[in-house]
C-alpha cells in the first residue's frame, strides 16, 4: 500500500500535513496524477504538483 503526505497549502479539496492512501491508477500516473482515497471512502484524482509527496510507511515496534 503506498501512501502520500499533502506538504503544499493550497485551495484544493485536500487537507494540508494529512497522510492519503494512493490507488492504483495506471492512466492517472501516465497523466501525473495520482488516485488517493480521504476519510469518507471516496477517491480523487490529484496532481503530483500540488504538493503531495510519498510517505512511507513502516511498522514501529516497541524496545525491549
């Protein structure tokens, strides 16, 4: 599962320092754009350009 951070403040639908899961979307990456999912469920498609950058992911465990 890939994951991406939105870092740019603009007028877009997206809330800004939030974490998005990325769908695979193979026609919206040959066009720059990637396919991400909000809280509600629904999906949109959203420019690489607007300040969304991979985020990944790792399980943390705790010391020992």
């Amino acid at each position: 599962m890939q994951f991406v951070l939105k870092i740019k403040d603009d007028p877009v639908y997206l809330e800004l320092h939030k974490i998005y899961v990325v769908l695979t979307d193979e026609e919206a990456t040959k066009d720059g754009d990637l396919r991400i999912v909000d809280e509600s469920g629904e999906d949109y498609l959203a420019l690489l350009i607007l300040g969304m950058i991979q985020a990944p992911l790792a399980p943390q465990f705790g010391g020992g």
